[in-house]
C-alpha cells in the first residue's frame, strides 16, 4: 500500500490513535518520508503534548533560517495541557501550508474530548492503529509479504504466528527477511520453519517462555541456541515484549472470564493462556512493570545501543528471571 504524498500531510493535521504503537509509528514515519521526499531539507521536530504550550506550537510551527518545510510530531496528546487546548484547535482549523503535524494519541479515554473536537475540522486526517485480535494476525503476515513485493500462503503466514509470537514488529521483521531471502518464489511451511522453526523449544518465545517462568539456565541454554542458529537479535526482544505485555494484561484483566473471552482480553490464542496463568502466578504488577523496562532497554541495545547483543540478551534473561517472584 502507497503511503501518503506530501500534498496529503503538508498544511494539514495527520491524526494517529490507538493502542497499536508500531502501526502508529508506522504512519508517523510514512509521514516525515513524504515530507521528506518533498523537500530533503526539511526540518523533523519530536516533541511532547505535555510541553505544548501556546509559544512551543508556535515555535514548532514557524518557518526557520534553515526550511521553510517542517515535520512536527506531537507524542502523547492525551497529555495535552488544557490550556493548550485552544490553541491546538486553532491551529488545526487554519494549519501552515508548508507544516505536517502530526498528533499521536496513546488510546483510552483521556484526551478523548480533544480528538472529537479535533475530528471535526476539515484539515485533520485520522489514522487509527486498532490492537489486532489474535485470528487478525495471519492477515497481518500475509499483507506485509505483499507491500514487500512477496506472498506467502496461508499455512506459512499461521506457522509464522505461531513460531514468532504476536509482537508486530517481529513479524514485520521476520517477513521482511523471508520476502528477500525467496525473491519471486511463494513462502511456505518449509521456508518459515527453515528460519524460524528447527528445534521448536529454541524458538524466540520459547526463550521468553523460560525466562519469565523462572527457568534461567533452560532460558540461557534455549537462548544460545537460538543466536548461534541464526535467529534475529530483535526477534528475541519482541518476544520478551510480547510475553510481558501477556502477563501484564493478565494481572489487570478482570476475574472470572471464561478462557476464549481471556484470550481476546489479553490478545493471545486460547493455547497460550494456560501458558500465561501459571506465570503469573509469580509476577506482581511493580515486578512486570521493571521486566517491561528490561525490555524495552534491552530492545534498543540490540538495534544500536550496544555493541554486543548476545551480551545484551544474556543479561535481560539474568534480569527478568530476577525480577520474577519465588
């Protein structure tokens, strides 16, 4: 799917919601490449709702010395500031021509009286990133083959699923790397399990499973494994991501679900509740709250932070078996 022109975004207000954070980022970064692609000098500003204030939108807002043609991403708009509220409204009913803004609203309830007023003006662009459900998935799969020009059939999108977890952006990865390692050919089981199967407890979630279960040497051992046959750094981090988000929803889901309805709750299959219910049994709220920090450091090591990413992995087993409650 084409993303956006600069004349569909500069003078106007793109408008990202929802829980998905890697959709919305995607539109975020669609965003500036258009803009970007219209004038390679523009200029990127990231900031704050928190910090917006009447002078910083129009600071934000300004032509400069440099360009004329900015870009500017406003994070976490449900944090806006009341009294900026006027002015935002303002600026979305007559926006700079040669301005993309861009509003990024987290999801949920708070803030949900700006984006209504927002959704009224002519200049505003919503795009929504929906948490997807777990039969969405193989969809999921399948669409990113073909924006990267590949297919792949339907049991191959399934045993990806099922091998990489439900982190989006190790899916994406992970098709990425298939679509051009088979160019031209139709992905299949066989491909999907050549990289991403083998020895099927050394898998990503797999290492995940072991770590957050209290289980450090079979984490290390599965983890080791896993690099020295090829698996992707990132893909591990999704993992740990995805497993952590798991348990997360668990704790704050509400008692007394049937299993189908805590599977759509958590956004797992029904297999992987059982999965998910004796792990918290060891997790309180602050505990998997410091594991999602973990990961969330340990994330941005191996896609450039540090140096050694097995290093990397090594101690974010070591922390999150840790934090894990005896």
């Amino acid at each position: 799917m084409p993303g956006p022109r600069a004349a569909d975004v500069l003078g106007r207000v793109t408008l990202v919601t929802g829980k998905e954070e890697f959709l919305g980022e995607r539109t975020v970064e669609a965003v500036r490449a258009a803009v970007r692609a219209h004038d390679a000098e523009a200029e990127v500003s990231d900031s704050r709702a928190s910090d917006l204030t009447l002078a910083s939108l129009g600071e934000l807002t300004a032509p400069s010395l440099f360009s004329a043609t900015r870009c500017v991403v406003v994070r976490g708009l449900e944090e806006l500031p009341d009294e900026s509220v006027p002015a935002l409204l303002d600026y979305g009913a007559a926006p700079v021509p040669d301005v993309a803004l861009v509003l990024v609203h987290g999801g949920g309830q708070k803030g949900s009286g700006v984006l209504t007023r927002l959704r009224k003006l002519d200049a505003v662009t919503e795009a929504k990133s929906t948490e997807l459900r777990a039969s969405d998935y193989p969809g999921f799969v399948a669409a990113e083959a073909r924006a990267a020009g590949g297919r792949i059939d339907q049991p191959a999108t399934a045993a990806l699923v099922q091998a990489v977890g439900q982190d989006l952006r190790g899916l994406a990865a992970a098709v990425s790397q298939l679509v051009a390692d088979f160019p031209g050919e139709t992905i299949g089981e066989d491909e999907v399990r050549k990289y991403f199967g083998g020895r099927a407890e050394a898998k990503s979630f797999a290492v995940a499973d072991a770590a957050f279960s209290g289980r450090r040497a079979q984490a290390l051992e599965e983890l080791r494994w896993a690099l020295d046959t090829g698996t992707a750094p990132v893909l591990v981090t999704s993992a740990f991501a995805g497993t952590a988000r798991g348990l997360a929803r668990y704790l704050g889901a509400p008692r007394g679900l049937r299993e189908a309805d805590l599977a759509r709750e958590l956004g797992v299959p029904p297999w992987k509740v059982r999965t998910v219910r004796d792990q918290s049994r060891a997790w309180s709220e602050s505990g998997i709250a410091r594991a999602i920090r973990a990961v969330a450091q340990a994330d941005a090591d191996v896609k450039g932070a540090a140096g050694d990413a097995s290093y990397t992995l090594e101690r974010l087993v070591l922390t999150v078996a840790g934090l894990r409650e005896r």
